[in-house]
C-alpha cells in the first residue's frame, strides 16, 4: 500500500512539475507501481494476505467469546490469565 501512495504522490509531482521529481524520467516515477505489483503477487504467493487475514478473524472470534463470557460471569482473571498465557 505505501509503494501505491508513494507512486500516486510521485505521478502527481511529476505531472504538476513540482520540486526535483519535475525532472526525473517516467520510468523513475513510475517504478513504485511495479514494486506495489511484485510486493503483492510474493504476497498472495507466499500466503501472506491469508495469513492475516485468518489471524485478524481468530482476534475477532477470542473477543467476541471473552466479551459473551464476561456478560454471562463465566470469565474470571485466572481464566483469563490461562488463556493468555500467563
């Protein structure tokens, strides 16, 4: 994502000829679109953006099962400390 941005702002100096990017060849500017491309297709590649994503999820799954415990009294801090790994 940060290859994306760094492109667009570089496109939009390039394009508006502000500061030293006004003289720099397309390619240069041009280049962090192919760095976001290579960064996702190692990512998708190499499992990356599943693995996240599955992490983010299972976050969302333990606080959701601690908030519905805690509502109903059955979470205490020594299971909660057990579960954490305390």
């Amino acid at each position: 994502m940060w290859f994306l941005a760094l492109g667009l702002l570089a496109v939009a100096l390039k394009y508006f000829e502000i500061g030293p990017v006004a003289q720099w060849s397309w390619f240069m500017v041009l280049i962090p679109f192919g760095l976001a491309m290579a960064w996702w297709a190692w990512a998708d590649w190499s499992g990356y953006t599943k693995r996240k994503v599955v992490e983010k999820e299972e976050a969302r799954r333990q606080h959701r099962i601690d908030r519905q415990r805690s509502q109903l009294g059955l979470l205490t801090s020594k299971s909660s400390r057990k579960r954490r790994g305390r």
